[in-house]
C-alpha cells in the first residue's frame, strides 16, 4: 500500500496536480522514513518529486528544503541512483532564480555522479543546463557549442521535453543576435516536430488541453 501512494504522489506531480503530489509523497515517506536503510532509494525519489511540486507551485523555501533532505540522505546511504536527478533539480532552480555561478558547482557534481551511474541520459541533461548557466553568464560562444553538441544527442533520441528546453533556449541566444546557423536550423526542425505532434493528437483527442498535450509530449 505504502509503495502505491508513493506511485500515486509520483504520477500526480508528473501531471501537475502538485498539491495531491504532495500529500500522498509525505504519506509514503512517513513511513518509509522508519526504516531509511531498507527505503533510501524511495525516500530520495520522495523529497525530490516534493521539491519539484513545491517548485510548480513557486514554493520557493520549501522546494530547497526538501531537495536538500534528498541529497542529506542519498550522501548517507548507499542509494545513489537519485542523487545526480537531485543535483540537477536543484540547478535548474539556481539558474531560474539567477544564481547561475552557483548551479555550475551542483552541476559539476551531477555529472560525476551520472557517469559513474553509467547513466547518458542523466550525463547529456546536465551538459544542456551547463548550456544555460553559460548562456546566463554570457559566456554566449561557450552557450553556443555546447548547445550544439546537445542537439545532436536528443534529436537522436527524440527527447522531446529537452527538445523543447533547447528550442526556448535558442530563442533567447537568437535575441542576443549571436546564434549560430546551427542552432537557427535546429529551431526550424523542432517548431515543426511540435507543430506535427500537437496535429495529431488534435485529430485524435481534440478535447485535449494544452497542457495535457505537453503531458503527452513529455511521455512520447
């Protein structure tokens, strides 16, 4: 049962209802906070998912606060599989909040934790916020090669929610009238990946909200 509302927490932050997240994410942790040798790896998986809801929700204080409780406990387990994610959530929250310089320093740690993890995924995620702790610190030519090297890796693997990232990301180098012809050609080819797949999903389930595509975007 216990396993199930932590399921049910996950799924409803994956889907935005960040407050019923939340609540059966802190059920399941109670419990699994009992025992955190045997449930270290739910436990870090728990904070961290409450930390993104509290993100959606622009809980700022309370986001940090359990993503630091996530990393507290994946350095004193040995359940490591979540604390790269962990890093990386809490970057991407530096660089939304301005603090760029400081996300670098989580991000350095993530992507050592990822390759030692073995996990490309994980290690090509971290590379495209690097992109854009450059990109705050107008370190634009940096921004602008790496940027490219990530291209490559997702339009191979169809990632479409990095697709989009990299797409936003993009438009602002566009607007610092630095981009390259590179990154202008991979602006065309990701509008019209977006452009196909929200097509289709209109003819197929045109009761659809925007936001319940995206959901379906971020599942393909």
């Amino acid at each position: 049962m216990i396993i199930r509302y932590f399921n049910i927490g996950t799924t409803y932050v994956e889907a935005g209802n960040f407050r019923k997240g939340i609540y059966y994410l802190n059920l399941a942790n109670n419990y699994f906070l009992e025992n955190t040798d045997l449930y270290a790896k739910y436990i870090v998986a728990g904070y961290t998912n409450i930390g993104v809801a509290y993100k959606g929700l622009n809980v700022v204080d309370s986001s940090m606060m359990n993503y630091q409780k996530a990393i507290s406990i994946a350095q004193n387990s040995s359940e490591k599989c979540y604390y790269g994610g962990t890093l990386l959530n809490i970057a991407e929250f530096l660089n939304v909040e301005g603090n760029p310089e400081q996300a670098l320093n989580y991000l350095d740690e993530a992507i050592i934790d990822f390759k030692e993890e073995n996990n490309l995924k994980g290690v090509w995620h971290v590379k495209y916020e690097i992109a854009h702790s450059y990109f705050l610190l107008n370190r634009i030519d940096d921004a602008t090669i790496l940027l490219e090297e990530v291209i490559l890796h997702f339009e191979k693997t169809n990632d479409l929610a990095y697709l989009e990232k990299i797409n936003s990301l993009t438009l602002k180098l566009n607007s610092s009238f630095r981009i390259s012809n590179e990154l202008e050609n991979f602006q065309s080819r990701v509008e019209d990946v977006y452009s196909n797949y929200f097509m289709l999903l209109d003819n197929k389930y045109s009761d659809l909200t925007h936001k319940e595509k995206r959901l379906c975007a971020l599942l393909n």
